[in-house]
C-alpha cells in the first residue's frame, strides 16, 4: 500500500467515510474531521510509518506541518519519511 492510499484510509477512517470520498483537495474541515479527530488521524499515521509530525494541536498554525488539504497532509509525511532516510 502507497504512502497515499495508507494516508486516506486513515484520514476516511477518522472521518467515518469510505477511502473514495477523500479527494487530495480535501480539507479535514471538508471532510467534518474536528481537533480532536486530526490529533487521533496524525497519531495513527505516525505509527503507521514510524515518524514523529511537528503538529502541535493546541495551536496548529505554530505547526511546521501543513495540514491545509489532504495532497498537503501526504506531502508532508512523504518528506519526513525521506528524511528519517
């Protein structure tokens, strides 16, 4: 399974969807996924790939990572999983 295909199924997962309903462009808020459901998304894909995001919940525009859109959520994990090497 695909960085991608893994993230989506994680991101439909939390927002109660199938994986056919999250498109790249979607946003979490598109997607009816609230704070507490992004924090438990994020925590699933770390532990899914084995890498820590720089996403701090309390204030997610401090966060170095984008969380703007799915394609953006994706980009992200791919270039921590590079640089984790």
């Amino acid at each position: 399974m695909s960085v991608k295909d893994k993230v989506i199924e994680i991101i439909a997962e939390q927002a109660m969807l199938e994986p056919s309903d999250v498109s790249m462009d979607s946003t979490p808020e598109d997607l009816g996924i609230d704070s507490l459901g992004l924090v438990e998304a994020i925590f699933a894909i770390e532990e899914s790939f084995d890498i820590s995001i720089p996403f701090n919940a309390n204030d997610p525009s401090e966060s170095d990572f984008d969380i703007s859109s799915v394609a953006n959520i994706i980009a992200g994990i791919d270039a921590l999983i590079a640089e984790k090497g």
